[in-house]
C-alpha cells in the first residue's frame, strides 16, 4: 500500500496535538519550533524560550516588529497577554530545575533506551554546538523527539545504541517522525501511531532498533 | 483557560499531605502568609517538617502549629531559646536544623534550578561543618551543601492574575520567590488580583509557571 | 554623590587591561552592547578572552575582534563551523571552550554569588564530561562545574540611573543581569537616563550595585 | 587619667565616621544597625539588609510606617532614593558573592587572628542562633567588629584565640569597641584610636590578645 511521508509541517501538527492546555513547553530550533503554529491559540499552552521568554507567541506582523524581542531560534515573535521575562540564568533555571512539562527537540538519532544524539556527528568533530540542548533534555519532565525517521541516505535514526555523541541518557519519552508516533518505553521503542499506509514491517525495515 | 485561582481556602490546601516539607515564606511580620497557616491548622495535616527563616514568635502561626503538635521537624536560621520553638527542641518533642540564612536561600534556589549541590565557604570553619564534606576551592575551605526542596510552599504575594504570575510589595518579597520555585505544589495568597495582561511582563517576579494555586485574600 | 555615568566611551574603558575576562552580554541581535564592542576595539585591549553565547556571524562585533587578532579564548555555547571563530578554531588560533548554554549561565550566577562549585547533570553523560569529576547524587551522574567570573561585563540597558540600577526590555535582558554580577568591573550602556527614583524600586532588575559605569547611548 | 568609655551610640558614631560615599554597607543587629544614624543623609552610603532591601533608608515617622518595608532586625525602615528589592537568594548572593563593601557585626568575641565568634557561647548550647552572621561574615570585602571592649564580668573580647564556637575564620579587619579602634593586621591586633584619657597599658589590661 502507498504512503505519503509527513513533510516537516506534518510532523510539527502531528506533535502539537498531543500538547494539552496549561503545559510550560520548550520548542528546540527546526521542526521543533513549527510546532506552535498547530497549537490552537485558544489552547493555552505556554511556550518557554531559552533566552528568558515565558509565553512566547505567534510571529509578529512585519509591519509590528519589536526588536527587542526573539526567540530561541532567534526570529521575532510576540509575548502573550500573561508573559514575562527572566535572565538566562533564571531562564535554565526553569529548563534544568524539571518545571518545564515538555521538552520537543530535533536529533540526529535516538535510541531504544531513550538516550539523544543532537549535537556533534562525530567525537572527532573540531566544533561542537552545544547551545542549550544538553539542559534542556536532563531537566524537562518529558522530552519528545521530532525528526525525519531515516536520514537523506536512508540510514535509519532509531537505533539499538546512538553512533553519535549523546546530548544525554535515557531521557526522550517519545519520537515523532514522518512515519510514525513512537514511544519509548522499557521495553523499548513502541509503536502508538502511523501514517496511513505504513505497516509494522514497513516502519521496522527502516528502523534499526526492534519495534514493538 | 488556564486559572490557578481557588475559591476556598479548603480548595487551597486540598491534598497537604501528612509528612509533607512545608516551605512557608516570609521574614520577621513581613510576607508571612498566616492565612494560609491557619488555613493548613485547619487541613489538619500532622508529622510535618517545617521550613522557614526563624522558629517563630509567641502568637506566630507558627507557633499555633507547633503547639498543635503537627510539626516534626523545623529547618531554620535560628531559633528563639524562650520560644515555644526552643522549649520544645529542648524537651526533645522537635527537631531543629539550623542553616545559615543565606544557604537556606541558596539550597532552596538549587531545589528550583536543578542545581544537585554547591560548595560555599559560608559555616566551613564551623561546628556546623562537623562530620560534614568540605573540600579546598581557590585556598577557601568550603562545605558541600545540598538541595532543600519543599512538598508545599506557602507565599504571600501583593499581585497576582490567573496564570499564577505574582509581585511583592517592599521587603514582602524576601523567601517567597525562591520557595515558589523550590516546591512541588506552591500555593499563593495575593492581596490583590490583577487581570491577565494587567502586570507589566517586565515587572512580574515570579513567573505563573512557579506557581499551582493561587487564593485571594484581601488585606 | 554616586555617579555611575561616564561621559565618553574612552571613559568607560579605561583600564581593560590585555589577558581580561570579558563577559559579553546579549543573545542572537538583542541586548548585544555592540557600541561597547566597538569601543574595546578602539581601547586596544589584547589577548582577551570573550565570553558569550555564541562565537558570532558574520559581521557582528565579535567577528571583528576575532578579525583583529585580539582574542585568545573564546568560552560559549556554539560555534558554527563556517564563521570566522570556527575557522580560527580549526587553525589553531583561537582556544574554545565549548560550554552548555544553562551551564554557562549557572556558572557565571555562581561566580557572582560566592558559590566556589556545583553539581549539575547537564553533560555529565556525554564527551563534555570526559576526564573531569563526576558525582552521583540522588541517582544521577553529575559533573562539578566551576565559577565563570569577569574581569570586566559588557552590558547593554534600557533605563539606567546615576546609581547604576537598571531596567532591560523584553528579551534584551537575557545574559545582561547575570553577567552584571559576575564580573569585577561592569560597563553597562543604556538606551535611556533616569532620575534616579524615577525607576520603580519593585521594576529595578540589575540593582546599581553590580554596576561601574555607565554610558547613555541613545539608540 | 579619667576615661569615660563611649555608649552604644558613641561606638556607632565612630564606626560611621569611616564609612566612605559610595560603599555597600550591611550592618548586623544590635550596636551594628546604630551605625546608619550617624552616616549624614548626604554621604551616599547604601545599606544592604539581608531580607532584600538594598538602600535601606532612616526610620520613619510613626504616622508613615510602611507595614511591608523592614530591615533585618524586624524594624521599620524606609527606601532610600534609589534604593530597590531582590529576593533572599539574591540578597545573600549579593552577601556571599563578595559585592558588600563593608559588613558590620556585633561579636562575643574576636581574635588576633580574625576570627569571629557571634552566634553561641559554647558547643553544647542547645539552640543556635545563626541567623545570617557566617554569610556575611565570608563574604564582605571588610568585616569590622563593633562591640564592648569586655563583657559585663570585665572579661576581654579581643582574645589570643577565641574560645566560643566560631562564625568563621580570619575574617575580621577592624574592631570598634567603647574604648578603643584596632586594625586586624598579620601581627595581631593594632591600636589606631583610643577614647580620651586611655593609655596603651590600660587598654592591654583590659585586653587578652598582645596589642600593637
């Protein structure tokens, strides 16, 4: 049976619908940060930003810029009505202390046990960037994975161990990918969701670790 | 919607379990939220360990608690040897553990911020230090403190909207943002109720995402 | 009387000597102090080491005192590989220290607020750990981070009084308020004078007393 | 000679008279607190309390008390100019992280070596009262004593060592009694100021440490 891949934007909405009312929510910089665009503004959902943004909103009109307001990724956005600021300390504070309920990053791999490469793709690699990730995946209460399911030459990023440097160990709780909704769970990954189309055989032929 | 406003006081202490650690705000008369003390005598919970900067003063809600027997144990800075508080430590019906003021702060800060220990020289050099780590940093004899983290705090707030975002007033400001953030269930009292969007972002001290509940109580 | 306000950007460099510290406040474009920047620039210091979230882009005030040679370490949390500093990097002309964003922020609150060490498990499991002390704690591997301080902050305001208190607006207060308090001399600009008093005391962010000077650069 | 020692307020006048412009200044409780009294209104001197309040202001008038602006010993105060608020983290942050200019307390005792005993006359007392005295005591850029010379029963406090339990270590710059000004030097205790009609020999008889 034919199936389509979800494209960047799908993965983002797929995610966000599992995003309930009240959640403090921290959206890492790619697909990640798509993922406010498919939270209904009437679903209050605060969204937390590591330069010391609580209640990040949508982006501004280009004719309503404020200049002094970016998020992570560092592109303009608004603050919503109950917003507020705090320094980068206070701001990790919040993201390492486990008050953020949602962590959503982007990785290059993640593996059956939960651990999360999203950093370097090789030890050897001479600069790393680190920026904010390896906080925000210890400190979250849950941290939820998007990302292609294989990458450009089609080797699989669900893996049985991560080939990647770790950003941390045995935290990701959940993987959304073009394919599938995937929970990660002490018996390893779980299958909860797929596109239509896709069978189990399907998604495991492109998936290294074994899939229950 | 998001509110954390509570009608009741009952609503407010809903669930304060027997044990808890109790992280109560305030610094001499200033910040003390006594209403939400009356409120937890009245809940009824008991075997409860205490966190605050003093042991209380005669008529403190404090001391009504203590009196009531429901407090275990008390974390402070000092306490009164003629108070109720220190007759009580004396007789041995309560355990005290003293902190210096400033690491109590700080060890309720890293409860929040996820910080799991620190090195300060502050009480090295001291019988606190006694059968205690220390290690040298920088040719400084410093003492390896750990996290202070609470069950419940109790907070005294001058402003708050229903996403829980909260001012002080003056020097009422003192522990409460720090155990707003050291606890798992943070229960606010605000003198005064603002609409959301009413509290300037840039003027909020303590972010919404501190705080659980949140009970109006007039001045 | 105090007066913070320096009346000239030679002023407010005097005395950055070459080997300092600087700590470099802003995040992406935002709370950046670029005019301060270009002023150290012009005041000569060399062999400096910056500290800041990130090795700069292309243009940015950073990238020019890298350009100029007069950076020896750079302590931040990326470098992205085709910039100037990642090149530098991989010629091996620039040292980098490559630090986690949340790290580096605790790191330089610790260095303000006299804690000589802490225990954090960002990193503890991955490369950044490697060959330096670990420690588990309530079962969690975490590493001992040291205090990041400044000889020198470079801060960039929205208000600031002849106290030195100052305001940020929105997300321009980012690094600004803890690199204030982490460093020996702090050099602030502000977009905007105020008399003092005419800050709320409740809205003032960075108190004037981590501050040194402070020059008005409209902007 | 006759000598009449200085009163509580005569101990705090002269502390106050060496309190540059400009300086943050935390006075402890008791004989410390007096010491603002006597700093005139227009040397810009900021005193930092414990419980936040920087730019801690004289006592106001009984018809405009503020209920919500006290200092650390409980009293009320008012807000200098200027002045403005941070949390207890922060406070002591400001304490411990080495930013007070100069910090006062009241002592039970200090010795030749700067060490300050300020919080239990002996081991097995059975209360403490810390409060913030060890804070502050490591870590002001100057600690200076200000106390009686002796106790009640005549008996020195400015000791080769001290025998109560101790506040912390080699912290102690200067001393201020109700006889004398001493600097904390390497050599012990040096005499910079007597009171009228006090010699060198009286001040040493009343005094266990060697003065210089």
């Amino acid at each position: 049976m034919a199936f389509t891949p979800l494209d960047r934007n799908g993965i983002a909405a797929r995610c966000a619908q599992d995003i309930p009312e009240g959640w403090l929510v921290n959206l890492g910089i790619g697909i990640p940060t798509l993922v406010a665009d498919f939270v209904p503004p009437d679903r209050e959902v605060i969204f937390h930003a590591e330069n010391g943004v609580i209640g990040v909103g949508p982006a501004p009109a280009t004719d309503a810029v404020n200049p002094f307001l970016i998020n992570a990724s560092t592109t303009h956005v608004t603050l919503r009505t109950g917003g507020s600021y705090v320094h980068h300390a206070d701001s990790f504070a919040i993201a390492r202390g486990g008050h953020l309920d949602l962590c959503v990053l982007g990785a290059f791999e993640v593996a059956e046990n939960g651990d999360i490469a999203n950093w370097a793709r090789s030890a050897d690699e001479p600069v790393k960037q680190v920026g904010g990730a390896m906080d925000l995946a210890i400190g979250a209460q849950r941290l939820w994975v998007v990302m292609e399911h294989t990458t450009k030459d089609s080797e699989p990023r669900l893996r049985r161990r991560c080939t990647y440097p770790l950003t941390a160990k045995g935290v990701v709780k959940r993987v959304y990918t073009n394919l599938a909704v995937l929970d990660v769970t002490p018996d390893g990954f779980v299958v909860r969701d797929m596109i239509p189309g896709m069978t189990l055989e399907a998604l495991q032929a492109r998936t290294e670790a074994k899939l229950a | 919607m998001i509110d954390k406003f509570v009608r009741t006081m009952a609503d407010a202490m809903t669930g304060v379990a027997d044990g808890s650690t109790i992280l109560l705000g305030g610094f001499g008369d200033v910040g003390i939220p006594t209403p939400l003390l009356d409120g937890l005598i009245e809940q009824g919970a008991r075997n409860l360990t205490i966190v605050a900067v003093a042991g209380g003063r005669d008529g403190s809600a404090i001391e009504r608690l203590l009196s009531l027997g429901r407090v275990r144990r008390l974390i402070c800075s000092f306490v009164r040897p003629a108070s109720l508080a220190g007759r009580l430590f004396q007789r041995g019906e309560l355990d005290v553990e003293i902190v210096p003021q400033g690491t109590m702060a700080e060890r309720m800060r890293a409860a929040g911020a996820g910080i799991t220990g620190f090195y300060t020289p502050t009480g090295a050099d001291t019988l606190l230090a006694e059968g205690r780590e220390t290690r040298e940093i920088g040719g400084k004899l410093c003492l390896l403190e750990y996290p202070l983290p609470g069950d419940v705090a109790l907070i005294e707030a001058w402003q708050a909207d229903r996403w829980g975002n909260l001012t002080y007033r003056d020097s009422a400001r003192n522990f409460n943002p720090v155990m707003a953030m050291a606890a798992k269930l943070t229960i606010v009292m605000t003198r005064n109720v603002a609409a959301l969007g009413e509290l300037a972002p840039e003027t909020i001290v303590t972010p919404g995402i501190f705080v659980n509940r949140v009970l109006h109580v007039p001045l």
